[in-house]
C-alpha cells in the first residue's frame, strides 16, 4: 500500500479489531506476564524469579485487593483503585484536573458504546 500523500515510505494496515496484538506479531510484554504470575501465585513474592520491580508492582495490586488475592470478589478494586490510577496518569499526562468518578471501566469500546444514538 502506498504512504499518503505528505508521508515517506510505504506501510502496512493492520486489522486489529480482535483486540488480541499477538495475532498481529507483537511480542509479549515480559514484564505484565510476570506481574500477572505473581499476583496468581504469590509465593513468587519470596523469590528472586523475578525482579524486585516486578514483585513491588505485584504486592501493590494484592494490597488493593478486598481479599488479599486477585481470585476474590474485589470489588473496591473494580471501582475505586484502578479509576484513581487512571484518574491520576491523565492528570499527569495532560495537565488538566480528572475525576476517578468520570473513569468508565469496560472490556472495550463496543461494549460500552451505546446500541443507538443517545440524546444529551
């Protein structure tokens, strides 16, 4: 496919609509695996299989947690920890003044996108 016009070279469209990058030759991102794994079996915590980056990000999400684990009904976390971070990294980014309250959590767009046109 060709550039548009105003840009060099030439690139390749991508669908991704299946929200999966590794269909689209992405590696995995080591470092969200490794937290993940630790969170599921937490006596990776007491180990140096991982680095100590990895075990602080993975003690922070399981102190978040109602139940200590993340196999628990957390329900806190759905709704208050992860809009605050979200909330805050916005702030940080733009500049401007975010709500946690305004953070809509969702499995993606098509989920949440209203089935017909609302009025506002």
């Amino acid at each position: 496919m060709a550039a548009p016009e105003g840009t060099a070279g030439t690139f390749q469209a991508l669908e991704c609509g299946g929200d999966d990058p590794h269909s689209m030759g992405w590696a995995p991102i080591p470092v969200l695996r490794q937290v993940l794994a630790t969170c599921v079996y937490p006596e990776l915590l007491d180990t140096d299989t991982f680095p100590e980056a990895v075990r602080g990000r993975a003690r922070r999400i399981l102190r978040e947690m109602d139940s200590g684990n993340i196999g628990g009904y957390n329900h806190e976390h759905r709704s208050r920890c992860v809009p605050e971070r979200v909330s805050r990294f916005l702030e940080r980014r733009d500049g401007i003044p975010s709500d946690p309250k305004n953070i809509i959590l969702c499995s993606g767009t098509t989920s949440i996108l209203p089935a017909k046109k609302m009025k506002y």
